[in-house]
C-alpha cells in the first residue's frame, strides 16, 4: 500500500473522546477523564500507513525499522517514527518522546492511532452493479466488527446522499447498504436530510458534555456521569460534525466546480476526514471512473487530499468480468475523433468546438478505459483495485486484513518548500519477496491554507492577497442579481478572458497546440471571510491551423450563488499557466433586502443562446432559456448592421399565481429617448417567473453609447433595471 500520507495535527481532545468508548473497562465511580497524550509529531510530519505481505500474499508481522528506507523525490528521508499497528501491537521506536499508556486501556486497542473510520461509498450504477455492490459491502459486513471499527454509508447520484452516520451498529449498516442499491432518489434525499438533522443535535449537545467533563474534573458531577458516559456522548458529537463537515464540502465543492463527476463528491468525502486521527479506508463501488483532461487536476488533488488524510480507497468496479469490453469506449471516440479531423481536411466552416478540442479528445480516448482511472485512484492512495471478477470476496478480505494490519511509518521532510508542487513519495522493503501497497505522493501545500485548497489555485491566492493588484492582461467579470428570497438574493458571477491573452503553445509533434487556463473567484463578506469559492482549471488543446481562429474567443467562466442582504467583496483572478501570468480584478457588491414581491432581475445583453444537451442536468441556472442556455455579452461592443438586432435577457418574479406584469422598454442616449415600446409578457411559470428575451432592432441607430431601461408594473408595484450598451458602425 502506498504510505498514508497526514499532516499530522494529532487532535488531542478526540484521543481524549475517543478514549473511553473504546476501552473494554467502564470507569464504575465518577472520575476526572484521563488526559491521553499522543506521540507529538510536528505540523511539518508526514505520517505513512504501509501494508506490506509475504510471497504467499499474507500480512508480513515482524518487520523492523531498519528494514525500511523512505524516499520523497528520490531523496531518503530521515524516519522518525516505525510502528506495527495490527492484534500484537509492537512498542513505538520514536525519536521523538512518548508517555507511557494509562493502565486503564484495553490491551490489543490504541484509542490514539488505533481508530479506524470505514466509509461506503455507491456511485450511480446499473441493476447488476448494484447486486454486485450489494453482495461484496455485506460480505464485507458479515463479520463481528471490532470495536474500534466505525463505518458510514453514502449514495453519489449527481450529488451525495448520506444513508448512515458513523456506526460500530452492524444491523444499521446493513440497511443503509440495502437502501443504496435498491432505494429510490427520494427516499436518498429523504434519509440524508434525517441524519443532517440528527448530526446537528448532536453536535448541539456539545455545550452540555463540556459542563459535565468540567463538573467530573471540580468533583462536583452526579454519580452517573462517568467519564465513559462523557467520552461516548462526546465521541459520538465527534463523529456527527465530521457527518456535517462531509455533507457540507460535497455541496460547496459541486458550486465552485459545478461539477457532476463523482470525483467531486469522493473530493469532498475524503478531504474531511483529515481532522480525524487513525486510519481511514474509503471502498468505493462503481462502474469506471471518466477522467477527460479537464478533471485530471481533480483526479490528482484527489489523491493528494486521500494521502494527506489518511485514507486509503479500495475501488470496487461493480461491472464483474469485463475485460473483453474495457476498451470498446475509448475506441469509439478515437473513431469519432477520427472522423472529425477527416471534416477539418476538406471543409472551410467556422471552426466548431469538436474540432478545437480534438487533441483532447484524442488524449481521452486514451483514458476511456474507466478501470484504469479506478486503478490510478486505488493504487495511488495505498488501496487495492478489486475488479474482473464475479466473486469479490477474497478482495473484500484484504481489505478487511488491510484495515487491521499495516505499519505506521512517520518522517519530516528533508524539503521544507512548501511551493503546491507534486512530491513523489516511494518505500524500499529491505527485505527480498514482499509486496507493498504504498502512496504515489501529496501537493506540498502550506498547513495555513487548510485542506480546501487546489494545488493550481495557489499562484492566484498569493496574487490576491499582494498589497499591489497584479494585471499582466485584461479581463472582464460582472455579477447578475436574480431571483430574491427570504434566504437571500440569487446572483451569477461571469467571467470572460480572451483567449488571444493567454500562452497557445505548440506541441513538439508540429501539429497542435496547447494552453492552459485557471481562474478564481472569491466571495467575501464585510468581515473579509470566504463565504464562497469558485475555481476552474481548463485545459485547451486543438490543431495547429485552428489556433490562430481560437485566438479570436474568449474563456467564459459562469457560477451562481446566494447571499443575504450586506456588503460584499468579490475578488477574481485569472492564470495562464503556461506563462505563468496572472491578473487580478476586485469589485463591490451590495445587496439590498429582498423583496418578496414583484421583482426584476439584471439585463443581460445576450451573446448568443446554447441549446441544453438533452439528458442536461437539472440545475437552478438563472440563465437557463427553456431547452436553451444564454451566454451574456459582458462588455464587448455591438455592431450596428443592416438587419442586426440587439437581443436583452431578464426574469420577472411576482408571487405564485398572479397574472403576468405590464412591460414597458426605453432605449435613450445622452438623455433623449430614441425608442420605447411596451411587448407582452408570457404568462408566469408555476414558481412565478418569466423568463424573457426581448429583440431590439438597432441597424437605424447611429454609433455611441445607449442606456436600455425596462420596467415592469403589477397591482401599484414597479420594478426598474437599467443597462448601458455601446454600438460601433
């Protein structure tokens, strides 16, 4: 297995927590709790979990320290800390001290390393992937759990669902398996819902057990609250927050991404539980992981998050026995690919997106082969893939021996540059015919900047937290307010970088091309804390002849968020990562109370209108048109051609069931109106909206600089928005 990598904050009040709910005594009388002090790694630490077997595939047991050399980018790092954690727990070799264990622990457990969180993760899968699943999670389940075993049940069906809490309760487990592979999508909402309402009384309780430890500590505790009893409860609130915490990151990360790959929610999943001490294992089912380009950066801060956290993930592809079929895909879109170049040769059209990102086509067809993804993720975070294969019970077994059997390993890095590279971390075994399952390596990224953090994203927060605004090329960003709510005002933040800004290097085949663009948003309040993130890496690629064309686009980043009524900050950059050039834009937002009856949203000067794939997502995009998306013009200037209209996109919101408003449209320049009508308005949707885009004839009018005002009127109330519009002959 690949080392478990941790920045090791070792959490001293969860050891504390943890302590008695694992322990095979119960503390009889009431008694100040035991502090338990941890082997006190530094901040800087890198903590391995290795799993290591014999020629015959068997746990190895009686390995020793100097039988095993670490290297971090082929340097051989100093170990300070060798440990086996398994039934027969051997005595720490440390370099750094260590107190002895308090005589009440429990022999065979260690509550200060020895905790071990199992998380069940099914993705979206077909009748006999979830028979599959079905199968190997209950086999898996089938055994007594130890007591130091805890495990959560979650459901990724375009976002995640959580089906159970940490549990030592094999029956409860049992039933959320049950329920992921043959529940409905309500009964997932419903059921995640419960347990966020759960987590969050537990977590309330919080104030109480911190009364009563105190109470225990001063002798002044009644005789049931035992130190046991505190530890429980409050083990217990550990483990609802950490419920919360994944939950609530899963969703932050699906708004800054507006992602809907499943690496999204293993993303969110997995970044938590590093506040969490001991060893973590994720087993995750599912039918080939797509990997295109554009989440190749997701995939790899994936696995720098798991090596980080400590969690090992265990693939599971629920397909059974297809290597027949495993590379059918990719073959297709290579074929496809293909045929797109052969259009290239001997047709003179505007150049479509298909063709301006052949090459990244090409590239993944290569990665088509979702089993391989699986693989990557698997085996680079210290797991096993389990696939092509009806019968997973021998996989399931490892993974249980994986659990219960490996060694800790704990070194400093020799390279204390923490500059967001990739450091490769590799493990020599000293000894002939063994195995190791071991970590391809983590993001060398400062502990200040927490756990939320993309390794690209780095170079922009440094630029934004510069005293001087960097600008090495220009850009445009512009917040749209939408509908207005009780919780807030809905508003969509878009960005647009001419692609003629950024670095299109050639490739070394003298046929295509290459660039790389990253942007960031930062929503802060009045305060100057991030209250939402927006993030992007996008790699383009096409072929050579096409990129003087590209040039003459523009990259449009489009998000949507909500925010109560105050005073705002948003903070944007952008990065050519091929130059290394960045640019940095700051603006105000203010945000009225809303209102909750009739309302106007922005005018958006609309760029051109995208028809919405058939099987799109469902999602609460103020742009989206009917079967169609709007992209907005956000500051280029308009044409005044024969025959060329000017098209402006706005929702109106009234109440539910209130017949439609009165529209009344100027167009004005240098104060004098030039143009004025009053269209008729469809009726509102059951939500009471109006979608509307409005077409303005503007070949007759001279060049300069419009203001269009609309206007909407319902039972004596009036909703006003304006927008400026310049026009070049």
């Amino acid at each position: 297995m690949k080392p478990t990598l941790i920045f090791c904050r070792i959490c001293v009040a969860l050891v504390t927590c943890l302590y008695p709910v694992l322990a095979a005594r119960q503390v009889t009388k009431p008694e100040p709790p035991q502090t338990q002090k941890t082997f006190r790694l530094g901040a800087d630490s890198v903590l391995l979990d290795i799993v290591i077997r014999d020629k015959k595939g068997k746990p190895l047991e009686d390995l020793s320290q100097n039988e095993i050399e670490v290297y971090e980018d082929s340097v051989k790092q100093t170990v300070t800390f060798f440990r086996k954690v398994g039934p027969d727990l051997t005595p720490p070799t440390s370099a750094v001290a260590r107190e002895p264990q308090p005589a009440a622990q429990a022999p065979g457990i260690d509550p200060q390393r020895q905790i071990n969180l199992v998380t069940l993760i099914f993705d979206q899968l077909g009748v006999d992937g979830r028979n599959l699943s079905r199968q190997a999670a209950m086999d898996f389940l089938s055994a007594p759990l130890p007591p130091n075993l805890f495990a959560a049940v979650f459901k990724i069906d375009r976002r995640v669902y959580a089906l159970q809490q940490f549990t030592n309760d094999r029956k409860l487990l049992q039933g959320a398996v049950d329920k992921a592979t043959k529940g409905t999508f309500t009964q997932f909402a419903t059921q995640s819902e419960a347990i966020k309402q759960e987590s969050e009384k537990a977590i309330s309780s919080q104030e109480t057990l911190n009364s009563a430890a105190a109470s225990i500590t001063a002798g002044t505790a009644p005789p049931s609250a035992t130190g046991a009893t505190i530890g429980a409860a409050a083990a217990s609130a550990k483990m609802a927050q950490l419920m919360l915490n994944m939950l609530r990151v899963t969703e932050a990360l699906q708004r800054e991404q507006q992602g809907q790959s499943s690496l999204y929610g293993l993303l969110g999943l997995i970044r938590e539980q590093r506040e969490l001490t001991g060893r973590k294992t994720v087993i995750y089912f599912s039918e080939g992981l797509q990997v295109p380009p554009s989440l190749v950066e997701v995939l790899r801060t994936s696995i720098s998050e798991a090596n980080r956290a400590n969690v090992s993930v265990y693939a599971v592809d629920a397909r059974g026995l297809i290597t027949s079929r495993l590379g059918q895909s990719g073959n297709e879109l290579l074929t496809q690919t293909s045929q797109t170049s052969q259009r290239q040769t001997r047709s003179s059209h505007p150049v479509t997106r298909e063709e301006v990102m052949i090459s990244e086509h090409a590239e993944e067809s290569i990665r088509m082969n979702t089993q391989e993804a699986l693989a990557d993720l698997a085996q680079s975070t210290g797991g096993l893939l389990i696939a092509n294969t009806n019968d997973l019970r021998s996989g399931m077994h490892k993974v249980g021996e994986d659990i219960q059997s490996h060694y800790e390993v704990a070194y400093v890095p020799e390279n204390r540059d923490y500059n967001g590279k990739f450091r490769s971390v590799s493990v020599k075994i000293l000894r002939p015919g063994v195995s190791i399952q071991t970590r391809s390596g983590y993001f060398a990224l400062p502990a200040s900047l927490g756990p939320g953090v993309m390794a690209y994203e780095m170079p922009m927060l440094a630029a934004l937290s510069a005293s001087a605004p960097q600008r090495d090329f220009e850009y445009r960003g512009i917040t749209f307010h939408f509908r207005p709510g009780a919780n807030g005002v809905q508003y969509s933040l878009v960005i647009e970088v001419p692609i003629s800004t950024f670095q299109l290097t050639p490739q070394p085949d003298g046929k295509t091309y290459r660039a790389r663009i990253a942007l960031l948003a930062l929503i802060k309040d009045s305060d100057g804390k991030v209250i939402e993130k927006f993030t992007q890496e996008s790699p383009l690629q096409g072929p050579l002849e096409q990129m003087e064309t590209l040039k003459q686009r523009n990259f449009i980043l489009m998000r949507h968020f909500r925010v109560p009524s105050g005073r705002y900050t948003v903070e944007m950059a952008a990065m050519d990562r091929e130059s290394g050039k960045i640019s940095v834009r700051r603006s105000m937002l203010i945000v009225p109370p809303s209102r909750q009856q009739l309302a106007l949203s922005s005018l958006a000067v609309v760029k051109r209108i995208d028809p919405l794939p058939p099987n799109a997502a469902e999602t609460e995009d103020p742009f989206k048109f009917g079967t169609a998306k709007v992209v907005p013009n956000i500051g280029g200037n308009l044409r005044a051609e024969p025959g060329r209209n000017l098209s402006l996109y706005f929702v109106v919101y009234v109440p539910a069931g209130s017949p439609r408003p009165e529209l009344a449209m100027e167009v004005a320049q240098d104060g004098q109106v030039v143009a004025r009508g009053t269209p008729e308005l469809p009726a509102p949707n059951a939500q009471g909206e109006i979608p509307y885009v409005a077409t303005l004839p503007i070949d007759s009018l001279r060049a300069g600089r419009y203001e269009i005002q609309v206007t909407v009127r319902q039972n004596g109330a009036t909703a006003t928005e304006r927008t400026l519009v310049n026009l070049e002959k």
